[in-house]
C-alpha cells in the first residue's frame, strides 16, 4: 500500500511577512483610538505594540544579515551574531502571557 504524505506548506519570504505585519500596523493604529470602549481600544493598542514587535523581529535579522554579507566583502573576519529571536521571546512574552489566558475570544 502506497502512504500518501501531506505536501510540505509553502514557506513565506521574511520580508513578506514583514510587510503583511506592517499592514496589520497601520490598520490597528488607524483603529486606536476611535472605539468608544476604553478597554478594547487599551487591547488593540496592546495588540498593535506587539504587531510591531514581532514585525521589527523579523526585520531585524534580515538587516543584519545584509549588514554582515557587506561587511564579509570588504573584511574576512567575521562579525559576532545576537540571537534577536530569544530577544524578541522576551519583549513580546508579558503581553503574550495576558492574551493566553483569555477566554472570552
């Protein structure tokens, strides 16, 4: 019997996330604000702060990498790297631990 494998998910480009992110951005800042509900325009801020987190994570790595590929053709030595995701983990962790609990989606 032949077994039939799920086909793998097609990846997405980094910066197309990014962009899709930044989108997300500019359409909950245009919503903040212009809800009448102080809580829920509290949380969509909230949710807009995290959006942006998470899209400046991706970017950040993105750039560097840049950075690091011209500087290795002008020098031979190569730069020391951060681990930019375990800090993102941090900086979107608090915000991230409220949201969990939650139950009332």
């Amino acid at each position: 019997m032949q077994s039939r494998e799920a086909p793998l998910p097609m990846m997405l480009d980094p910066l197309f996330v990014a962009a899709v992110l930044e989108g997300f951005e500019g359409t909950l800042d245009e919503v903040v604000g212009r809800v009448e509900n102080p809580e829920v325009n509290a949380q969509l801020d909230a949710l807009r702060s995290q959006v942006a987190a998470l899209r400046i994570c991706i970017e950040e790595p993105l750039g560097r990498a840049e950075t690091d590929r011209t500087a290795s053709e002008r020098t031979t030595s190569p730069s020391g790297k951060s681990k930019p995701l375990s800090r993102c983990r941090t900086a979107l962790a608090p915000s991230m631990d409220k949201s969990a609990g939650r139950t009332d989606h």
